[in-house]
C-alpha cells in the first residue's frame, strides 16, 4: 500500500497537494486521468 499513488497524496501533507515532477510514470497517467473525471469515466477506453 505505501507503494501506491493514493498512499502518497493522502500522507503526504495535511491537504493532498500532489507534485507532478515526482511520480513515476505510472503514477502520473493514473493522477492526470483522476484530474480528468468525472470526464475520462464518459470516455470510452481505448485498446
């Protein structure tokens, strides 16, 4: 759990404040597709 991008913002600080420059790249497709919603879950998924 403490390897995972939800870990990561809610310990990082008392507000979840999430710098961009240190994810991973996973972690930032998976941050920026949750900065999109409710959006991205209309969207129908690509293959």
């Amino acid at each position: 759990m403490k390897d995972t991008l939800y870990w990561k913002i809610q310990t990082s600080r008392k507000l979840p404040i999430v710098n961009e420059a240190k994810l991973n790249e996973n972690e930032l497709a998976t941050w920026r597709r949750i900065k999109g919603e409710p959006k991205s879950l209309l969207e129908e998924e690509k293959e």
